[in-house]
C-alpha cells in the first residue's frame, strides 16, 4: 500500500483524547485503535506515537479491524517508520515508540522520560515533556494537564519545560542500563 488509507482521517491526528476538541470517532469507526498515531507519524502529522506494541498490546490490537490495522502497518513500513520497544514484562504500558528516521533522537529523549521517571520530579514538566515529544499545541497539553492534575502551567514555566527537554540528551546506551530497549527497522503485522 503506498497511499494513506484516508486523507479526511489526517485532520484527526492531533485531536486525540488530550485536546478539548478530541475526533477519537473518528478512530473508533475505524476500529484500528492506536494504530492510528502510527500512521499519522508516518504522514507526518505526528512526530512520535506511543503504545504497548508487546504480545499483550498486540493480542488486544486484534480484536479491532486486523485486516486494516495490518494494511495501515504495511503502509508504516513503506514509509520507514521505525521504533524503540522495552522488552520488559509488566510495568508501564506505553513499552513501544514509534517514529521516523529524522525523529530517532527525539525518540529516545521520550523513551527516557517514560521510563526512567527520575528525569524529572515535576507532574507538570513530565506531562509536559511527553505531550511536546508527541507534537501536541501547549494549548492542548495545558488543558490536559488542567484537566488531569487541576494545575496551570504560565508561559514561564512552558519556557522553562522546553529548555529542560532540549537539553536531555539520552543514548539507546543509557536506556539500557537498566531496560532491554530494542530498535526495530519495521513493525510486525498483527
């Protein structure tokens, strides 16, 4: 497959649940689930996608639409779209990031934010972090973080997030201290 799945669907990529103005109908109709980030990574509309991408993401991604969901990871895979995967069992959810090769370090700074929580002890800078990694507006990221924590983050505080996360430098070397992280060149049909 070497064409998007659906132009109209683009426009949804960054209104997902952390927006005010969320289409996760739009999603829902397709029943491909998060499958959908990856692909709108691999348009361009996102810059990375998370999701448990592990035996147990996979087995829930197969109750959803699995012959489009593996039409849509051909098509990720025609576009390169690469990701980093911890092997490890149980923990947090969000075990697999996607993204394209320009992204890589990118990649790796969200990866470390993920996992290794030590990175920052600030709720707000965290979420912060994540939402900038994943190409979300500050307008929608203060509204999650609004929404989620009842706190306001000011321009200030913005301002110093963004410097915090430029200067995060993080290796596939250092996330392996601790974690099997893996990097995969495609994405397994389901």
């Amino acid at each position: 497959m070497k064409k998007p799945i659906n132009n109209k669907f683009l426009k949804s990529c960054l209104k997902a649940g952390i927006s005010e103005d969320s289409n996760d109908d739009i999603v829902d109709k397709l029943n491909i689930g998060e499958i959908f980030d990856i692909y709108c990574v691999a348009n361009n509309k996102k810059p990375l996608a998370a999701l448990d991408f592990s035996t147990y993401g996979i087995n829930k991604l197969r109750k959803g639409n699995k012959k489009l969901i593996n039409k849509v990871i051909d098509y990720c895979n025609y576009k390169g779209i690469q990701s980093l995967h911890n092997k490890k069992k149980g923990g947090m959810y969000l075990k697999t990031v996607f993204f394209q090769t320009k992204d890589y370090k990118k990649a790796l700074k969200l990866m470390g934010i993920l996992w290794y929580g030590n990175l920052t002890k600030d709720q707000n800078e965290y979420s912060f972090m994540i939402g900038k990694l994943l190409g979300y507006s500050n307008k929608d990221i203060k509204f999650f973080i609004k929404r989620n924590y009842n706190k306001n983050i000011n321009p200030s505080d913005i301002k110093k997030y963004n410097k915090n996360l430029k200067k995060l430098d993080i290796t596939l070397e250092d996330l392996n201290t601790n974690y099997n992280i893996i990097h995969l060149e495609s994405i397994k049909n389901i």
